[in-house]
C-alpha cells in the first residue's frame, strides 16, 4: 500500500508513524515544501516542492493508492484533480476560508458560530470583539482581541470580526469517517489555551446533554462534507450556549492524547477511515492528559526525568511559540507537566 501524505509536519509523521502500525507493508512518501519538514525522517521518499505547484503535486498523488493532508491550506483545484485523496477537496475550499467556514456552519440545522461579521469600514461589535484573518491562519496568527478603541488599529478590511465571548470553555470533538460513512468518535476533549495556542488538553468532564449536542453536530458537519478521515471540531460553550469555532478536515493537536489514553489514536482512525478498514471499538483510559511542548520549553523538558511520555517532533528549530512536542501524562500529574516546562 502506498500513501502519500501533503505536509512534513508533525501531524505528516504522526499519520506516518500510524501507516506503520497497519497490519500489511506500506510505503510512505512525504510532500512538503521545505527540505528539512520534520516528518521526513518517517518516509520512504519525500519529496521538495511547492503547495502551488499544481504538475508536482499532481505527479506526487498519481504514484499512491490513496493521499492524504494533513493541513487545510492546499489549493482544492488541485486537490479536486487528484483521484485518490479520501478526504476530498470541498472540505479544503469550504474550510480554509474563514467566511465560507462560518456560512457553511450556520446553514447547517441546529449549528451555529459565534456571531461575525466581515470588517468594512466601521466598529462592527461592542467591546470586546475579536479580529482573524480570513485564511492562512493557526495558532491564533494575526487575530487580534479589540478590547477599546485604541486596538481599532488592528482591524483591516477583509478580515472576520466576532463576539468575543469572555466566559467560555473550549472542547473539540474527533470523529472519524470511513468511506462506507460509517462514524466512530472519542468523547469530548476539554482544552485550555495560553495566548490563543492549545496548552493542554483532557477528558471532559460535561454533561451528556452537551457531549451529545457537540457529537451531532460535528456528525452532520462531516457528513455535509462528504467526507472521510479524521475531521475536528472545536466548540466553545458560553452561558449554556455551544458554538463552532473551527472545523479541521484533519486530525488535531487535541488528539494527541489519544496516543496514550485509547489503544487506536486519531492517527490510526484516520488511516482506517481512508482505507475503509473496520474501526474498532474505542477502549479509552481518560485518567490521560495532554501539555504542548513549545520552542521556549524545549530544553527544560529534555534536560527532566518527567512523569509521561514526551513526543519530540524533531523540529530543525525551536522557535518560541511554536510547537515543538507534546507530553501525555496522567492527569494528577497536568500542573507538574505544566510548571515542569517553565521553572
Ligand atoms: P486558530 O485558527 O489560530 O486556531 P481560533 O479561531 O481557533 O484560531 O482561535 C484561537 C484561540 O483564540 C481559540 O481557541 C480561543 O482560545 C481564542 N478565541 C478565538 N476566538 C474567540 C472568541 N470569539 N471568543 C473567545 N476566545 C476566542
Ligand atoms: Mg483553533
């Protein structure tokens, strides 16, 4: 079996570290834009070349059985001439604008986003607001929260303004599709965000009232999509209200917990929804948790002896902010984990 994947990060090696664990030989190659892509060291081939290198891209696809991506920012036309990537290219086209991503939600029955509106020329919400750019975004990159009207200087024609809601919880919700549209789901992952970037996830704790709300939701989503794999959506809950804050055709830095806590991760779920292999059934340890590693983090959590399992990504550069690992750990261990990272 040969499996393409279009991305060299750290969700690339993850996925190939899964097609590894399938239970017949598979050959991986990898297509990303920079040589030094940490999920090279997981393939068979890799090759260098452009996302808006349509012939490349479409020479790359044609020598594997199925291709996957692992990050939404890769042009749909192009995707939309490949005949083997599961996932499917309207995903793409809808979710990686930010505007087409809220309409798309809020015509589904019974889902909703936070209220938005596109910036034109005025103050479109009462204080606070929160301004995104319409795409390329992660990491809460370029947004900006408009707290008065000192911050009015970050807004710019184009982007997505929305309430900014200031007593909010965050979940997200990992369902896996398979080409036969049978679903399989974790329970809901509870996250906690330090300056708008994913610092730890666990189990939620939630009322089956609300998990069961958040799971109908994101099935109608996938299956509004057509489509197939892993497929995220993270929720924010504000006065007993739920709302979608993103959709990732992908799997999720929520779901690296999943590594520990559940005998198949998202990764392989992902795998065996392209594949159509019969999912299992879940067997799920939510004592686990979950704490992101970033670039300013690094050699502390290297340099301890710490109580879980830390996944270096193997990053050429330990920039601060970014994502450089993960360390899954039991949950009476999270603020050890947390601290153990900085002092
Ligand atoms: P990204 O695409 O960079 O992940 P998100 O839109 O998910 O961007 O925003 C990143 C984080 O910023 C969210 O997970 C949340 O913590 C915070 N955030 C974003 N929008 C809002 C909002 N409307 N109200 C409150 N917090 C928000
Ligand atoms: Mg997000």
């Amino acid at each position: 079996m040969k499996i393409g994947i279009l991305g060299g990060g750290q969700l690339g090696k993850m996925i190939a570290q899964a097609a590894r664990r399938l239970p017949f030989p598979v050959e991986i190659a990898i297509y990303d834009a920079s040589p030094t892509a940490c999920a090279r060291t997981e393939s068979d081939s890799f090759s260098v070349g452009s996302f808006h290198d349509a012939q490349s891209m479409l020479t790359f696809a044609s020598g594997h059985d199925i291709v996957t991506y692992e990050f939404e920012n890769i042009d749909p036309d192009i995707v939309t001439r490949m005949s083997n990537v599961p996932q499917g290219a309207s995903a793409l086209g809808i979710l990686q604008n930010r505007l087409k991503e809220k309409e798309f939600i809020n015509s589904l029955p019974g889902v909703q986003c936070v209220p938005y509106t596109l910036v034109e020329d005025q103050c479109p919400f009462d204080y606070p607001y929160i301004v995104k750019p319409i795409s390329l975004g992660y990491d809460g990159k370029g947004q900006h929260v408009i707290a008065d009207e000192r911050d009015e200087r970050y807004l710019k024609e184009g982007m997505v303004a929305e309430q900014y809601l200031s007593d909010v919880t965050e979940y997200s919700i990992i369902i896996a599709r398979n080409i036969q549209g049978e679903i399989i789901g974790y329970p809901t992952f509870e996250n906690s965000h330090v300056n708008q970037i994913l610092d730890t996830t666990r189990f939620a704790q939630i009322d089956t009232i609300w998990e069961d709300a958040m799971r109908k939701k994101a099935i109608s989503i996938a299956e509004a999509l057509d489509y197939c794999g892993v497929l995220t959506v993270e929720f924010f809950f504000s006065n007993d209200r739920l709302y979608v804050n993103e959709v990732a055709p992908r799997v999720h830095n929520s779901g690296h917990v999943t590594l520990d806590a559940v005998q198949a991760s998202q990764f392989d779920l992902h795998l065996f929804g392209l594949l159509g292999l019969p999912f299992p059934e879940l067997e799920v340890d939510p004592s686990w948790c979950m704490v992101n590693v970033l670039g300013q983090h690094y050699r502390r959590v290297c340099d301890r002896d710490l109580p879980g399992h830390f996944y270096d990504y193997g990053k050429q550069s330990t920039k601060s902010n970014r994502k450089v690992g993960h360390i899954n750990g039991r949950l009476c261990d999270l603020e050890l984990l947390k601290r153990a990272r900085i002092a």
